[in-house]
C-alpha cells in the first residue's frame, strides 16, 4: 500500500457500494417521466448526497445534461471530470466572490444563480472589457422564502442586463417549499406565480433561455413544472423526498454502506455496555464491535434504537453509539465471525437500516441520513 502520497484519508474498511445499474436506472425513469425536451440537470452537491461526487459524476456524466452543485468550489472540482456537460452552481453570485472567482465561472462555463441586483453589477464591474461572459440564472421568488428574488427586482435586472454585454441570461427558475407534501395547493400557488412572471415578462418562448423549477418532489408530482429542465438529486439516488406510496416512477437506492465487526466478547447478564451504561443485558450477551461511530455518520441518536444487518439477520444496536465505534447484541444471529461486513445503511425502502427507517429514528428526512456519510468512507462502485 502507497502511503506516502494519499491526498485524502481514505477508510477503506468503511465502504460505501454505489451501483451504478441503479443509479442509471432511476436516472432512466426520471427522464422517461418528462417530455423529451426537458433536460436532466443532475444535482450533485453535498458529496453527490453522501454517495461520492467523483463517482456520481463519472458514473452519470454521459447519461445527463448538465450537473448541480451547491457552490464554486464543488463546481471548480467536477470541471474536469464532466466531459464538457455544463455545471449549475446554486449558490448565487454575491460579492464575496473575489474577482478571480467570477472569471473562472465565465472561463469555466459554470452557470450561476443570480439573486441580488448586486450581483450583477458586481460581475459587470468584473468582466467589463474583458471577452469573458458568465452565465446568469434568475432565481424568481414564487413563495420558497429562500433566494429569490421578488418580482420588482426581477423587473429592474431584466432591464439592466441589455447593457451588461459580459452578462448573458442563461436560465429563469425558482424553487418548490412544498412539493413533497401530500397538499400541492401551495406548489400550484407557486407555479402560479412562476407562470405570471414568465408571460409578463415574455420568457416562455425565448429558446436561448433555460426555465427550470423542479426538484425532485417537483419532477414526480407536478409535470406541467418540467419546462425545459428537471433539477433531481436525492430521486436519482433512489428516494422519494419522503416516503410515498403508488409512486408514478420506481426508484431504487444506489448505496449500501458497511463497516467490519472489529472484536465479539461475551457480557454476562447484568453488565453495562458503552458510556453512560444505558444498557444492561438481562441475558448472557454475545456483543459485535462494529468499526463505524457518530464521526463516520452514523448518528449518536441511533443509541438503543436502531438495527444493523448481518448476512440476512438483524442486530439491534446496544448502549451509546460512540465516535467511531458501535456495539450490536449478536446473541441471535447465526455464525457471525469477526472481520464480517456489517450493512449500516441498506440499499432497500423497507429495510429496518435503510435510509427511510434511519432517518424516521432521528426525526429528520433521508437527505440527512445520507449527507452524513462521512467523504473517508471508501466509496466503492459496482
Ligand atoms: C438541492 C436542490 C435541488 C435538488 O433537490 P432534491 O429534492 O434532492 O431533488 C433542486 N433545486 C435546488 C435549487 C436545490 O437547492
């Protein structure tokens, strides 16, 4: 093993598998559920949600149209490995962004959210005179509440940007609160909105315009919101935003991740396991040490709560999850070894360790059980 170069702490005992044939496959099923015209934008931020981005990216780059990233940086990373598909950068252009970084993203082609007037004169001031030109996408505030941008500062870009020639209008979107609900009245009042500022400003039937608002929520439950691009992330990992039943696309997860059983030893009856001894066996335990701790992502919270896989059998966790180490009651599972894999994160919906059923146990949604993956996990593609 080379250990004089690595660029980046690796844990290869800790392994993330992402399939590809999934991955694909849900990509597959989005595009087939939009009209033709409409381009995938595949969103990749967060480390690709937990699942690796340089894997992500090079797994999909001929199967999409262009990639989504959170900020520069990230954007700066996946040029290189895109083959030329254009990047959306979601961060907006603002003037914390040196000089130099407005360049790159003409340079690079990057398109960027734009969600302040000045941001534009920011990147004007920058690239006039210059043969550069960035592309901008207005970001309309239909009822998201985030970064958009009201209708009167819409107004006032759109009659400046005919004399800021460095500056090209690549995309008008905005952006669901609500789409993953089960009540759609408030997205509807949203693509509404959305609707007005595109006639009113006679966007629709520009064709050197992007317009774009779907999420995934968006792409699965509202397809009059396609347009001319879909913005899919966690889908494409094989989730729907929240559990949903009778799906209109079949998606499936793309990552299993597991980590090794490092030592097995015998509790008696009456013994505490872990900090805190928040466990106390009333049996005769045969207890699993499984190399992975709320460092890794695998969250504190699922202390006394959740269950591994082995082979086919379940093991709930005992005692506190610690930094980066968990204990499992064995006692029940047939011929565990030590040095076996352990699933952590199961790669099915209904898994009692899937993502769904994680996150439910720490009341929060499957984006968070999956960004937590920490970036050593090796990510290993199939
Ligand atoms: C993160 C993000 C998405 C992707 O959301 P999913 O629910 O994961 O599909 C789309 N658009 C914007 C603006 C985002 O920030």
């Amino acid at each position: 093993m080379n250990t004089t170069q690595l660029p980046q702490l690796i844990r290869p005992d800790l392994q993330a598998h992402i399939y590809s044939d999934q991955l694909l496959t849900n990509v597959r099923n989005l595009r087939t559920f939009c009209p033709a015209r409409t381009r995938f934008c595949a969103v990749v931020k967060a480390n690709a949600y937990g699942h690796g981005i340089s894997e992500v990216v090079g797994i999909l780059r001929n199967y999409v149209d262009a990639f989504a990233v959170a900020t520069f940086y990230e954007a700066l990373h996946i040029e290189p490995m895109t083959g030329g598909k254009p990047i959306l950068i979601l961060e907006p252009v603002n003037p914390a962004y040196t000089p130099e970084q407005i360049k790159l993203c003409a340079r690079y082609g990057f398109h960027c959210e734009l969600s302040s007037l000045e941001g534009v004169e920011y990147a004007h001031r920058v690239l006039q005179g210059s043969d550069l030109r960035i592309s901008l996408h207005l970001n309309v505030e239909t009822g998201m509440g985030r970064c958009g941008l009201d209708e009167p500062i819409c107004s006032a870009i759109l009659q400046r940007l005919p004399d800021c020639p460095n500056i090209k209008l690549a995309g008008v979107m905005t952006h669901f609160a609500t789409a993953d609900e089960d009540d759609l009245s408030y997205a509807y009042e949203q693509l509404f909105r959305f609707e007005r500022f595109l006639t009113k400003h006679q966007l629709k039937d520009r064709n050197d315009i992007i317009i774009h608002a779907c999420n995934s929520a968006g792409t699965l439950k509202i397809p009059q919101a396609h347009y001319d691009m879909v913005r899919c992330g966690v889908s494409m990992y094989g989730y729907y935003s929240r559990p949903m039943k009778n799906p209109p696309v079949p998606l499936t997860p793309a990552l299993k991740l597991q980590a090794p059983i490092t030592q097995l030893k015998k509790i008696p009856a009456g013994h505490s396991v872990s900090y805190g001894r928040s466990f106390i066996p009333k049996r005769d335990t045969l207890a699993a040490i499984v190399y992975l701790g709320y460092a890794d992502g695998y969250r504190r919270c699922f202390s006394n709560r959740a269950q591994m896989k082995i082979d086919q059998s379940l093991a709930p966790v005992v005692g506190r999850v610690c930094m980066d180490q968990v204990i499992l009651d064995v006692t029940d599972v047939p011929n565990v070894k030590l040095g076996q894999m352990v699933t952590v994160l199961d790669n099915q919906h209904d898994s009692p360790c899937g993502a769904y059923a994680l996150s439910e146990l720490a009341d929060t949604i499957c984006y968070e059980i999956l960004t937590m993956i920490h970036s050593h996990v090796k990510r290993i593609v199939h």
